[in-house]
C-alpha cells in the first residue's frame, strides 16, 4: 500500500487509528517537506505526542497535525 493510500485510509477512518500508526507515517512524509524548519517542528510535535501517556490527549493531538497529511496528499 502507497503512503498516499495510508494517509486516506487514515483520514477516512481516523476515529479508528491508532496514534501510533498515525505517528509512523507523519514520521514518513517528514523527510519530504522541503523546509527543514518544517521537519522540525513536526518532529517536535511528534516528539510530544510519543511522550504523552494519555491516549485521549494523543489522540487530540495527533487529530491537529492532518493537515501534514493533506500538504502531502495534494503535492507539499
């Protein structure tokens, strides 16, 4: 399966996603943002939610970075 298909399969049934698997592919298109500053602050943020024990709070947060997966979708 592309990253493509995972990133709408995810979006798509986003309620039923692991944070972790969310997680694993913004890990994914992280390298593809040409602005590193970009890639940091995503990984900053990943960082953040991977250290969070709540899984409530994970998934909030992780709910606030699908906008990364759209940036990819239609081309960064």
């Amino acid at each position: 399966m592309s990253l493509e298909d995972q990133i709408n399969k995810i979006t798509n049934d986003f309620e039923n996603t692991p944070p972790e698997k969310i997680l694993d592919i913004l890990n994914q298109i992280k390298p593809h943002f040409k602005n590193g500053l970009i890639s940091e602050y995503l990984q900053g943020k990943i960082q953040k939610i991977q250290d969070s024990m709540d899984e409530h709070d994970k998934k909030k947060q992780c709910k606030a970075l699908l906008p990364y997966f759209d940036w990819y979708v239609q081309g960064l």
